[in-house]
C-alpha cells in the first residue's frame, strides 16, 4: 500500500461511525462506555446498573459509566439510548415498564420499544407480590376473591404505579372481581394506608416491602411470577392460589441502539451472562429484592415481544386511556 492510500483509508475509518477499526468485538471498548439509566440516583434501578457497570468495567479494563437521565417513568433515557450512535458506546438499562408495559400509556412515544433497540439481555426479575391489609382479615386469595364478589366495586386497591395497577387489571380479568383503584404517589404511601386499612390491597415488589411483611404490618398472599420467589419461597404463586394463567412480572434489562454490530452485542451479552453468576453479584441483587435472569439477547428479545402484546391487551380491555 502506498502511502497516499494508506492515508486515504485512515480518513475514511474516521468518517466511519464510531470508526471501522473501533468495531471490532476485539477492540471494544476503545473508550469509555456510557450507560443511561431512567431513574435517580438511589433507586434500584440505579444501584442495580452501577453493581453491573462496576463489572463490567473490569471485564474490560474500561470504565462504564452512569448517568441519570431520570423523567417520563424512565422513558427519557431510554429515547436518548434509541436516538445514540449504534456503536455500543451507549446503552440503557431499560425496565419492564419502559419497554412493555410504559409504552401503551403514553399518548406520545419517544420510541419503538420492539424496533428502536438490540437487547443485551436481561438482567434481573424484580417479583411482585400481592398483599392485604392484616385489618381485612384476608389470608388467601380465594377469600378475596369470594369477598370481592359478594361486594363488587367496595374493595379498594392501592396503586403505587402505573405496573402495579396494570396488574390489579390483570388480576381483575382473569378472577372475574370488580376492585376499585385508588392512585398514589409511590409505593411508599400507598402501603400506609394498606397497613392502617384505609385500603384492603396493593401490589408492590417484594424487596420494597419485605421488612413489612416480616413485621406483620402486611400479609403476603400471593407472588405474581408463575414461580415462587427464592426471596419468600413460603408464599404461593398466583397461579397456585387458584387464578388460572395469572403472571405479572417486573425485570430489568441492558439494551443497546438498534443497529449495534451484533459482535459488540454477542460480547456484552456473554459478559452480562458472566457477570450474573458471580456470587457477589447475585448477593447483592437478592438484598436488593431481585433474582439475577441471565439469559442470550435471543430470550430477551421472545420476551419483551410476548410481554408487550400482553400488556397492550390489558391495557385495551381494562380501559385504560393513554396520557
């Protein structure tokens, strides 16, 4: 090669996006890797990205690095992540809310939640679990299913989020109940009421309300994961409690823009996978009331398509308006 054309070929790697020679799965990460998250500092969501950022980064001698972009239920990061350079130099921790169930409640779409990324891979599940107020004396499913229906419309539900109400509908549908909602600000107040009995109900992640349950505040009913959770493994499944082809469930997982070259993806990926068998990792996620769900960008991507149609269906036959 001469030295005109080895001139001329440089030029053109830089005009390249993120540059030819900076594609290579070998060559990756060349530079820092930026990694959006949804959510304030503090949050799961937030402390589950930096514990995955932290490995990742020695995997590959090279930082990851946060950034909060909170707003819009975490969607605001997620269409900064649709619109970046698919070069694998940033990426989102998306959520269940931000990719299959967030989507069919906004009026205005800041992206294609099935078309506008690559998935990674999942990374945890965040089960959630339903839960009644000592004061109503439920102790099962089954009674509140028998109460609801001799009392249509009487029993009230507090909803901390728009997830959690989604799975009232669910649970609504699939019992054949009448439960009327009542909104709040965060799971926080509305499990002041379930526990005082201004409310009978509610459904929260069972990390977030754990302590309460094992201090008799709140009674666990029912997990909502058609499998019991390693975190109340005692509690049985919606699906075990009598509710025929119930499942609602919570997760995170790492996405990147679509277009990415599927190298850099296949090797984060099997990074993501490696670093979610680490035990440390798996501590901490469990402290945090998740269960670490590695899998290929393959189960990930089956995944979010089922539970994206579910939802939509839900959302669609429960009446609920986008906003």
């Amino acid at each position: 090669m001469t030295r005109a054309s080895l001139i001329a070929a440089t030029c053109l790697a830089l005009l390249l996006p993120g540059g030819a020679y900076a594609q290579g799965p070998d060559n990756f990460p060349a530079r820092p890797v930026k990694l959006l998250v949804g959510y304030p500092p503090g949050g799961a969501s937030d402390t589950i990205s930096r514990l995955i950022g932290q490995e990742l980064s020695k995997l590959n001698n090279q930082s990851f690095v946060i950034e909060n972009r909170p707003g819009v239920g975490g969607m605001i990061a997620m269409g900064m992540v649709a619109k970046a350079p698919p070069d694998g130099y940033t990426l989102g921790l998306a959520v269940s809310g931000t990719l299959t169930t967030g989507p069919h409640l906004q009026a205005t779409r800041l992206y294609d939640p099935l078309n506008d990324f690559e998935p990674i891979g999942m990374v945890a599940k965040a089960p959630m679990i339903l839960l009644a107020s000592p004061a109503s004396g439920y102790d099962s499913v089954e009674a509140v299913i028998r109460d609801a229906r001799k009392k249509p419309g009487q029993l009230m539900f507090a909803s901390g989020a728009q997830a959690f109400e989604l799975a009232l509908q669910l649970f609504k549908s699939k019992a054949n109940v009448d439960i009327t909602t009542v909104s709040y600000q965060g799971g926080a107040p509305a499990s002041i009421d379930v526990m005082s009995g201004r409310a009978q109900l509610m459904v929260d992640t069972i990390g977030a309300q754990h302590e309460n349950i094992k201090a008799g505040k709140l009674k666990a009913l029912a997990v909502l994961d058609s499998t019991r959770s390693s975190i109340a493994p005692d509690v049985p499944t919606m699906i075990e409690a009598g509710v025929k082809g119930y499942e609602a469930l919570g997760w995170t997982a790492l996405v990147a823009p679509r277009g990415t070259p599927p190298a850099i993806v296949q090797k984060l990926s099997a990074q993501l996978q490696q670093v979610l068998t680490m035990p440390q990792v798996k501590q901490k996620l469990d402290a945090l009331g998740f269960e670490a769900w590695p899998g290929t960008p393959q189960f990930m991507q089956k995944t979010v398509a089922a539970e994206y149609a579910k939802w939509g269906d839900v959302v669609r036959t429960s009446g609920m308006t986008p906003k």
